[in-house]
C-alpha cells in the first residue's frame, strides 16, 4: 500500500515565498556586485542570505506518503518518517494563534518548531493552515502536517490495521 497526498500551498504561503525569494534574489544581485569589488561584508552577506534561502526550500513541504508501516512527510531534499505504530493520537487541526520558536510563516511553507499552550511545542510541515492534522508519537514528539485530504489522512490512520 503507497499513498500519495499532496500538500496545498494555500495563496498567502505562495505569495510569501514568490515575494521574499524575488526580494532576496535582488538584494543578491546587487551584494554579488558589490562583493566583486572586493566588498568582504558584501560577500559575507550573500552567503548568508543564499543559506537561508537553500535551507528554507530544501525544506519545503511537498507531500505525504502513506507506506505499510510508516507515515512520510515528503520535503524538497528530505523526508520524516514516522512509524504508524509509533502514532498515538491524531486529529485535525488550528494552528492560526499558535506562536513560531524557530519557523516560517509561511516562507516556502510553515516549517520548523511552533508552539502553543495546549499542545505544548511541535514540528510543523504546512502549506495551508486550514488543512492540519496534529500528530503525537508514543515518545511524546509532536507534529502538524497539512495535506489536501485531512479528514481522509486521520480515518486512514485511526483504522490502520495494527501492525508489529
């Protein structure tokens, strides 16, 4: 069994990231020239600026897979696999109030450590909020992932066949 669900960028996640990534391109092109001329600080700011771009995009939430025994989240450049015997809770849902610790608001997605005070902190790998689902694991690890079928990604789980 393999399953494919893909996770929406809502308009606002899109606008974001087509904005931020042409601001930083520019504000790139002109630190490159000015680093041809031996500008040190120029350079150093490109550096800089071209890693937080990098990071952010190879971490872009891009689908979900369902395999026989693990929940994956799909990135640009990586992937978190997450056992479904290793699922304890899952459910839909709002993440609109809660606060970002080290996180995208939506810069090629919501992704990184966000927290609030029911749930305590988690990982976040969303592209449209309205579509959540929080997930607990057994080692009290937290994440909320977003997908274009919520209510579909919860009942599979819930009504997996239990597995050792």
């Amino acid at each position: 069994m393999k399953k494919v669900i893909d996770i929406r960028w809502n308009s606002y996640v899109k606008g974001v990231t087509s904005a931020v990534s042409a601001l930083l391109l520019a504000v790139s092109a002109v630190l490159l020239k000015l680093s041809m001329e031996y500008n040190t600080e120029a350079l150093s700011a490109l550096v800089i600026i071209l890693f937080i771009m990098a990071a952010m995009a190879s971490n872009a939430p891009l689908s979900i897979v369902l395999h026989n025994k693990t929940l994956s989240i799909k990135r640009v450049c990586f992937s978190k696999n997450i056992p479904y015997n290793e699922i304890e809770y899952i459910a839909r849902y709002n993440p609109q109030a809660d606060a970002r610790i080290c996180a995208s608001g939506g810069f090629f997605g919501y992704i990184g450590i966000f927290c609030n005070r029911q749930t305590g902190y988690y990982f976040a790998y969303m592209g449209d909020l309205d579509e959540a689902v929080f997930i607990e694991t057994v080692n009290g690890k937290r994440y909320v992932v977003s997908c274009e079928d919520p209510d579909m990604l919860v009942s599979e789980i819930r009504n997996r066949p239990v597995q050792d």
